[in-house]
C-alpha cells in the first residue's frame, strides 16, 4: 500500500483545490518558512481521523478551513483527499480487491465532518478499521513529528507494546476483543 496522491481545497493555507502526486516511495517537500509543508502532514493526519485540534495545531477543528488571507476571503468548508495504492492487498476486508482506496474529509463551518471511503459516505470509525494494523492512522507511527523520538526513548512498556502490537498487525483484533468485552 502506497500514498500515491493528496488532493487539498480550503485546508489551511491550500485554498484552491491542489493535487500533489508521489511518484516514488521517497517524496522531498521543501520551501521557505510558513509556506504549507507541515500543513501537508497535518491533512494527512487529519483525513486519518484526528480529531484533536491540538494534534492539528489548532484550537477547533474548524481552523483547519482556510480562514482567510490579505486578498482571499475564508472559505465555507476544507476537504482533503488521500488515494491510496492498493495493489498489495495490504488494505484488506471488504477492499482488499480495490487497486485503489480512496479515503476523503470534508468539514464545513458548523465543525460537522463527513467521511468518505471510494466516494461511499461512512464513519470515521470504518477509516480507522481499514487502516488498523497497517501502521497508517492518525496517531500511528507511520508520522513521526518533532517530540515523538523522545516520546518513545521515554515510553512505559504498555505503550512500546502498542507501537508493537500495531506494526505486528494485532492491535486490530485487540481493539475488536476489548469491544466486544465491552458489550
Ligand atoms: P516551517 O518551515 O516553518 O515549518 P511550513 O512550511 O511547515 O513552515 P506550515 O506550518 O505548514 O509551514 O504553514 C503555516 C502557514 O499556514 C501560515 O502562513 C499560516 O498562516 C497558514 N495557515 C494555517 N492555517 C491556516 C488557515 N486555517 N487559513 C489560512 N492559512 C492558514
Ligand atoms: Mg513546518
């Protein structure tokens, strides 16, 4: 499974409707200060289901639409589009037959989010079981930012076993267990 495009429109800086292409496994971004690298990652996580503005560096969840600049008016909603290639099988259940997956967000001013799986509306819960186990998901391992070195030199055991458990693909069916113990 291989992110081979990102399609932005009205998320932060990324007003009008962008499509970045990754060719290869390997992707440089450069560019002067301020200019939307992280905002990149930020959409990435945020399609993923992140749901904590913090996370997103924000306040609320709607400052992730573009909120206006010295000759652009703010926007109504962002959305952010991730096409995954899905060739492998990795991604598996009801998609494992796809060669491609994508996975879109859309959030409006009144902070209501709508997911999208290959264009079929679904819950944010049904991204985050698609992508359990694959090491891809909001707060995976798969985006590691500035602090998160330290945060796993520092780990207790429990969460080293989580970052574990989820590159040994298991963390899914725990996460199923402790549902269904919960019922
Ligand atoms: P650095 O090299 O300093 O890390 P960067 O390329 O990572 O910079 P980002 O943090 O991605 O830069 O982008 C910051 C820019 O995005 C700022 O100019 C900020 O004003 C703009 N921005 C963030 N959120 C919004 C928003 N909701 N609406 C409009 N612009 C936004
Ligand atoms: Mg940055």
């Amino acid at each position: 499974m291989r992110l081979t495009t990102i399609k932005l429109a009205g998320f932060k800086s990324f007003v009008d409707p962008t499509t970045l292409h990754l060719p290869t496994n390997m992707t440089g971004v450069v560019g002067p200060n301020g200019c939307g690298k992280s905002n990149i990652i930020d959409a990435i996580r945020w399609v993923m289901g992140e749901s904590a503005a913090s996370r997103l560096r924000g306040d609320a969840l709607t400052d992730v639409i573009f909120s206006g600049s010295s000759g652009r008016k703010p926007v109504g909603s962002a959305q952010v589009e991730l096409l995954f290639d899905n060739s492998d099988g990795l991604v598996g259940g009801e998609y494992a037959g796809y060669n491609e997956i994508s996975v879109k967000r859309i959030v409006t001013r009144d902070g209501q989010s709508q997911y999208f799986l290959n264009g079929v509306r679904c819950r944010r819960r049904d991204i985050t079981d698609l992508f359990l186990g694959t090491g891809l998901g909001p707060r995976s391992y798969s985006i590691i930012e500035q602090g998160m070195i330290s945060e796993i030199v520092e780990a207790d055991p429990e969460q080293l076993r989580g970052h574990l458990e989820e590159a040994a693909g298991i963390s899914k069916y725990k996460e199923r267990r402790k549902e269904t113990e919960s019922r």
